[in-house]
C-alpha cells in the first residue's frame, strides 16, 4: 500500500489533487482513499489531505501517520508545518519550488532521504495564468510514487477534465499540458 500526505494552502489545490489522484487510481483497478483532515477552511489557511493507494483493499480508515510520501504544494510550509512528521525511511518528498535541493535539504533540517522538486507553480502560471500548482504536482507524485503509467494518467485525467470543466472547455488542453510538464519536469531523486 502506497501512503501519500499533501500538505498545501487553502485555495491551492492540494484538496482536489488527492480526490483526483484516488479516482485516477481507482480507473485503473486500484483500491483508494482520497481524503483531507479539515481544519480552518480559510484561503491560504494550512490544510493536510491523505491517500491510499493499494492493489488490495484497503482496511485502514484514519489519518496516515507514516507516509511514504509527503507532497508540499507550498514550501513556505516548511519550518511551519512538520512535513517530515513519520515519514517512512525509506520514503520521499516532492516539493513544489524554485529553490535547489541543497537549500531545501538545509531547511528540512539536513534532511538525507529521497527529495523531489518541480517548480509547479511556475508551470501553472505558464500554462493556466494562475497559481493552481496541484494538477503538475498530482502529475509528479504518480510519476515519482509509480501508482500508474504516464498514458494512463493521460487518458484518466482527461477524463476526468472533460468532466469537471464541462462548463469551461477552454481550460481543459492547459490542464493536460500541466499533467505532461508535471510528469516529465520532476528533479532530485
């Protein structure tokens, strides 16, 4: 079972990208739970949401404690919010940031594990003129975590775009731009 903790900004779409994550999995024949702990529903507000992901069903039904990822959708984040709070040892971190992987290191406190970046907001602001960071970071987390392949990520979140903006269908051909540039732009390791 893969165990994944977002931590994000209210607004930024940490939230959705969990919930889009356990209905991509589940397409694909997966057991999910895709879920946020709510606190101040406020924008900018800290807000943490769960998944997992497994090929068995999944019998745990609380918070997960011992990810074996963590995803920052926001790294002001760090030094706020103990991102690295049971984090398996053998498990990673993806961080949506400019910065380099020496100075995030020296931030986590000298943190040694597997650490991910992609600069998500950047491609956001590239491709959909705002700062919804989650759909290059849902990308990522896939492509780090291996929950499926690049064309069935593809074809589950067009899918499910063509949904969700059916009202907005000029947004849909960005949002699948990102989910590209979000698999493929991942540094670190």
């Amino acid at each position: 079972m893969i165990e994944i903790r977002w931590h994000g900004r209210g607004g930024q779409g940490a939230k959705t990208a969990s919930l889009l994550l356990a209905d991509a999995a589940f397409n694909t024949g997966k057991y999910i739970q895709g879920f946020p702990e709510y606190g101040p529903e406020r924008m900018g507000a800290p807000i943490t949401a769960y998944n997992r992901i497994s090929e068995t069903p999944i019998r745990v039904h609380s918070n997960v404690y011992e990810p074996n990822y963590v995803v920052i959708v926001d790294d002001s984040l760090i030094g706020t919010v103990n991102v690295l709070d049971g984090l398996k040892e053998d498990g990673a971190i993806l961080i949506n940031t400019n910065q380099d992987i020496d100075t995030l290191r020296e931030k986590l406190g000298n943190y040694t594990g597997k650490l991910y970046t992609i600069d998500a907001t950047k491609i956001s602001r590239e491709l959909l003129k705002a700062n919804y960071p989650n759909t290059a970071m849902l990308a990522a987390i896939v492509h780090i975590a291996d929950i499926m392949s690049k064309d069935e990520l593809l074809k589950e979140m067009e899918g499910s775009f063509k949904h969700k903006f059916v009202r907005k269908p000029e947004v849909i051909a960005p949002n699948m731009e990102a989910v590209k540039r979000g698999f493929d732009e991942i540094v670190g390791g």
